[in-house]
C-alpha cells in the first residue's frame, strides 16, 4: 500500500491537480472531507463523533479524522495507491499517517508541494463567484459568466463567499504557512518533499506532477 500527497495553500488547485493525476494513473484519490461525509452518513460510530463536533461548527480534532483515515485505509487492498487531497495538515497527522500505513505495509511515496505566487491565489479565490440557487461555480477572469451577476444555467444571482474576500484570503494564507511549516520541513528531511509549479496552468502543473511522478 503506498500513497502520495498532495500539498498546497488554498486556491492552490489542489482538486483539479488530483482529478487529473486520478484519470492519468488510477490511483485513488482520498481527502479527508470525502471520508467525513462518507462516514457520517454510513453512520459509523467515529461518523458520529465527528458529526457532533460539525453540527456545533467545529473542527473535527486530529484523533477523529486519522480514525476515519484509517477505517478508510483498513478498507484497501495491500496493493492499492493513494492519492491525499490536502491531508495531512498538521504535522501530528503526518506522524499518524505514517505509523497508519506502516501498520497496513504500506508507506508514504512522494509528497508534492503544490507552489502558486500570493498575488496569483489572491486573484483566484478573490474572484470566484457561486450561484445562490444552483450552487454553479464561476470566475470573473478565468470562467466570467455572460451576464454579470447571473447564473448562465439557471439565472440564479452570483455571489461572493466571505471565505473568499481578499482579506480573508490572505488571512486564511497566514494561517496555513503557520500551520504547514513544519509539515514541509518533516517531508523535505525525509526526502519525499517534490515542489511542483502551480502557479502557471492546471495542465501544466498536472504535467509537471506526472513527469516527476516515481
């Protein structure tokens, strides 16, 4: 059982990097909001756990997710390979994770930090925009919607998350370089730490991810 990682800040396109990779290798692709969702409407006792602490609007503490990770993992088969989409994001996970996997044979392969300049991911989530009534997911530069402020599949009013205001943001980038440092630096010391451009195109950057795939 072997995994690889996938790093990056928010805006950092850590999605569409691993829908890619997905279709390109067949490896499975794991993230850690999936496995909550998942768990809790199968029900799972550690699903109703953590479904406690989201309907109170809280963070699902560490011990809770790496459970639900594992139950998922305890799934597998000793020969499948993941793909973790923004997980682990704290270096407490990390350890986990790889005592986690060591338990079940397998181990962490690579981990790829997903690299895309300030100004770029400023301008990525600060000009998303989503559709109050069909949930549809705009861009005011990259995917404008032809009329503005107007849904182009149901005509539904566009509107602007508070997640994703230029304060915010920036704030929320604060937050994960304070959070991830260390996280890098326990990868790059043991030698699976790949920096990928991010910032350029997300067919660029998935090539680039390819290319350097071991």
């Amino acid at each position: 059982m072997q995994a690889i990682i996938l790093l990056g800040a928010p805006g950092a396109g850590k999605g569409t990097l691993a829908e890619g990779v997905r279709n390109a290798t067949g490896l499975i692709h794991v993230s850690t909001g999936d496995m909550l969702r998942a768990a809790v409407k199968a029900g799972t006792p550690t699903g109703r756990e953590a479904q406690a602490y989201m309907e109170k609007g809280e963070l699902v503490p560490d011990d809770v997710i790496l459970r639900i990770v594992g139950e998922r993992l305890a799934q597998g088969k000793p020969d499948d390979r993941y793909m973790f989409d923004g997980f682990p994001r704290t270096l407490e996970q990390a350890r986990q994770l790889d005592a986690t996997l060591a338990a079940l044979g397998g181990s962490v392969r690579q981990v790829f930090l997903l690299e895309v300049p300030v100004p770029v991911i400023v301008s990525r989530l600060s000009g998303r925009r989503i559709c109050k009534t069909c949930g549809a997911v705009y861009h005011l530069t990259n995917i404008p919607p032809k009329q503005a402020g107007v849904c182009d599949q149901c005509g539904g009013p566009l509107y602007q998350r508070p997640d994703d205001s230029e304060e915010t943001v920036l704030n929320r980038l604060e937050v994960y370089q304070r959070q991830t440092a260390s996280l890098i630096e326990f990868y790059a010391q043991k030698g699976l730490l790949v920096r990928i451009n991010a910032g350029t195109t997300p067919q660029a950057a998935t090539a680039e991810l390819l290319a350097r795939l071991a």
